[in-house]
C-alpha cells in the first residue's frame, strides 16, 4: 500500500512541477558550489532542507511557483545591474532600475505602497462587492509579497557588498523581522484566500499589514533602521537562520486568526442588528471563518513551538543555558501558553464563534507585546532588538 502511495504521489505531478523541483535543485547546488567555503556543515543541512520545502511548498501550492519564479527573477536582476557597475553598493544611486525599483529599499516601499492600496482595495471591494476590484486587491498583495521577498534578497546580496564582514541573512534587526512578517504573513493570507474563495477578509488581515508598514516607515525615516549594519556577535550563529523564520510563521498565523475574529464578530453583529446588510451577505459563514481561525494558529503554534524549541537550544549555545526567564522568553512563553489553551478548548470543548473570536483577538495583543512591547519596554539578553 505504500509503495501505491508513493507511486500515486509521483505520477500525481505534472510535468511543470519536475520542472520546478530542477530549478530549485540546481540553485541550491550553485549556491553550495559559489558558496561551500564560507559555510559550515548545518549551513548547508540548512541549505537544503530549505530547498526540499520550497519544493514541496510549490508542489502543494502551485500558485508560489509562481511567485518564486518572479522573486527569484526580479532578484537576479538586481544582482546583475550591480554586477555592471562592479558590485558596488552605491550603483543603486546611480543605476535608474536599482535606485527606483529593485534595490532592497527600493522594493521594500514598493512593498509598502502596495500593502495600503490593497488594504484600501479590499475594503471597497468587500462594500461594492465588485469581482474586478476584489481581483485587483488579489494582484496588488501578490505584488506586495513579491516586492517585499525581493527586497529581503537583495538585501542579503548588498550586506555582503558593503562589507563581506557585514554580510548576513536579512532576519537580525527589528527592521528586518518587520519585512520578514509582512511577506510570510500575506502569503499566508493569500494560501487561505485561495482555498476558502472568499476575499472578503483581505482588507482586515490587511489591517495588520497596514500597521507594520506605516512602523516600518517610521522606523526608516526617524531612525535610519534601513541602513544595513553588521551583525552583533550573539546574532552570528546558524540557529538564526531557523529559529528567526519559524518564530514569524507563527506570528503571521496568529495575526490572520485575530482579523478573521474580528470579522466573524462583525458578520455575528450583523445576523443580530441588521440581518438584510450587503456586508453580511459579502462575509463568508462563521463556520469558514471558524475554521480558517483553527487552521491560523494551528500552524501558527505547530511553528512557533519549533521555534521556542529551536530558540532554547540557541540560547544554550550562546549562553550556556536553555532558559533563564529573559523577558523575551517569559513573553514567549505567555504566548505559547495562550494559544494551547486555546487550541485544548476549541478541541475539547467544541468551543466556536464569538468566544474564540475574542479570545483570537486579544491574543494579537499579548503576541504584539511579545514581539515589539519587550523590545520597547523591558531590556533583557534579547535587549539587541531595542527601538
């Protein structure tokens, strides 16, 4: 039985997919081949265990082959017009295509551009309930995630250009997870969109969006958090690499469920007050919105547990124990706890509805709290992400 399985799941695939899988192979083989010296042997397990994901994700997901192919193109690009002009960093003040569209700043505000427009897309779409207009709020969040991926390649590239002692993983400042979250967050979204057909909660998840972009801007124009700087020395460890990523999946997970609560309190209101609105017939059911809250923070938790696992392992490395109730990890904890109650109720309970709505939404709180508040208010081992 098996064996059919797995004969099943290989015939399964399309001729496209075998294709996608060479492409991602083959640049994770050149990147080992350009790179092999300057990394270590779970740098390269690291290498290609990403590698097998982006595989797998494009075969489950057809739609971030897509993506991918566009994120990885636009990078090359970049890439190649700092390759004319001798790899120097000060080409994307020089070169029109860099300085106005592809460099790492360059495509993060184009990123945030595309985030407001199409939170504000979505919510007149979701109120004209206009099919072309929904669709052009699609498009424009692609363009978002596309945009925002970019700019973190390139920025990986151009850290690396500025100083090779500079050069690391866009994920280690506060400006960075921030990009970080907006694109995996929007694909998460996008992942849902798809498989439940409704637009109709864009514009609140969007919300959240919204919010991190008008932070980042803030940050870049009072604080300089743009400008690329080297990594500290508790930072300069592969575990970065995993533990950052996961950490920010669950994020984005936490925060979907949370706009899709409000959502579903809004439709809850409506059936009561106004039960002949447009709005509500635009809304999906509780029940769909009930389920894509589960599925939300279900990976959220499955990925934020990795991630404090993965963070403890680290913190042993670095500082010679698993947990020593930094604030970042005490808050870290206090969000790990809320989402397994959480969970435990909703499956042994049968909880549904307005209670877990609510409870969907002030969790965004304490995970907002957890991810920016410590960093803002409190001052521990993690104090290297301070405002």
């Amino acid at each position: 039985m098996d064996t059919a399985i797995k004969q099943g799941f290989l015939t399964s695939k399309s001729m496209k997919d075998w294709l996608w899988a060479a492409i991602v192979v083959v640049g994770a083989l050149t990147a080992w081949q350009v790179y092999a010296e300057q990394m270590d042997g779970y740098e390269v397990a690291i290498l290609f265990g990403t590698a097998a994901g982006t595989i797998w994700m494009g075969w489950y997901w057809k739609s971030f082959q897509t993506h991918a192919y566009f994120v990885a193109a636009l990078s090359l690009i970049a890439i190649w017009f700092y390759a004319r002009n001798d790899f120097q960093f000060s080409a994307n003040e020089t070169s029109f295509f860099l300085k106005y569209l592809i460099s790492s700043q360059a495509a993060i505000m184009w990123m945030s551009v595309l985030v407001l427009f199409a939170t504000a897309t979505y919510f007149f779409g979701l109120f004209r309930q206009s099919d072309f207009i929904n669709k052009t709020s699609t498009f424009l969040t692609w363009a978002a995630a596309t945009f925002g991926f970019v700019g973190m390649m390139v920025r990986w590239k151009e850290s690396y250009m500025i100083n090779i002692d500079y050069g690391h993983i866009p994920v280690s400042s506060l400006y960075e997870v921030f990009i970080l979250f907006i694109v995996m967050t929007i694909l998460m979204y996008l992942y849902y969109e798809q498989k439940f057909k409704t637009r109709a909660m864009g514009g609140f998840v969007m919300l959240v969006m919204s919010a991190s972009v008008l932070f980042v801007l803030w940050y870049i124009f009072d604080r300089d958090a743009h400008e690329i700087q080297p990594l500290i020395p508790a930072l300069q460890s592969w575990w970065m690499k995993i533990h950052v990523p996961a950490n920010f999946v669950g994020y984005g997970g936490f925060s979907i469920a949370a706009m899709v609560g409000v959502a579903t309190l809004i439709r809850l209101s409506l059936e009561k007050r106004r039960p002949q609105s447009r709005l509500l017939s635009a809304l999906p059911s509780v029940n769909t919105m009930d389920d894509i809250m589960y599925r939300a923070i279900a990976i959220g938790f499955a990925f934020f547990t990795i991630a404090t696992v993965l963070g403890a392992m680290w913190a042993a490395e670095a500082w010679g124990g698993y947990w020593s109730w930094d604030p970042k990890e005490t808050w870290a904890l206090i969000v790990w706890l809320n989402y397994a109650a959480w969970l435990h109720i909703r499956m042994t309970k049968g909880w549904r509805g307005a209670p877990m709505a609510w409870w969907a939404f002030i969790g965004l709180f304490i995970t907002t709290f957890a991810f920016l508040g410590v960093n803002m208010f409190l001052s521990g081992l993690h104090s290297y992400g301070e405002l």
